[in-house]
C-alpha cells in the first residue's frame, strides 16, 4: 500500500533540509527512517530542479520557514506511485 508524504524544504542559519510530513496512518513497510528520508529526497530532485528550488528558498524565505513543494506517494519497496511537486515562487515564501 503506497503512502503520501508532503514535503517541503526548511531554511536554518546554516542550511536547507528537506522536511517530509509522515501520516499518521502510515504503512509498516517503512522500518528504515534514514534510507526513507533518501527516497523521499530522490524523488523531489529527480523532479525538481534542485538549484533553482534552493536558490528559490534562500531569497525568499526566513531563517525557520519551511516552503512546501508538493506531495509524493511511494511504496515501501521504494517505488513513486504518484508525486504532485511543483517549484516555490518566490511569493509562496512570503
């Protein structure tokens, strides 16, 4: 059964994380939390363009400002079901 995670990237003083929001209901095929956090990471920059999100952020967001991106729906064993990512405008950090 595939989940979906929202994910965003927040801005720190001294770095961008990527923040995934996990249901509460989520499937127990997740055990890995490092290797999910990768999986979720892969699948926005393999549909995002990294630099231009990032770049984005940094100008437009406030230390501490999470900037949503989208959803993405995957399957445990790793698979992208479903993704509905689109890149920050500048406005959406304000």
């Amino acid at each position: 059964m595939a989940d979906t995670f929202g994910v965003g990237i927040q801005l720190t003083e001294t770095e961008f994380r990527v923040v995934v929001h996990v249901p509460s209901d989520i499937d127990s095929g997740w055990t890995d939390p490092e290797a999910f956090q990768q999986l979720v990471a892969e699948a926005v920059w393999d549909r995002l363009e990294k630099e231009s999100v990032l770049r984005t952020v940094a100008e437009a967001a406030e230390s501490g400002e999470t900037v949503s991106l989208g959803t993405v729906t995957l399957d445990p064993d790793g698979s992208v079901v479903a993704s509905d990512l689109s890149p920050p405008e500048p406005s959406d950090a304000e």
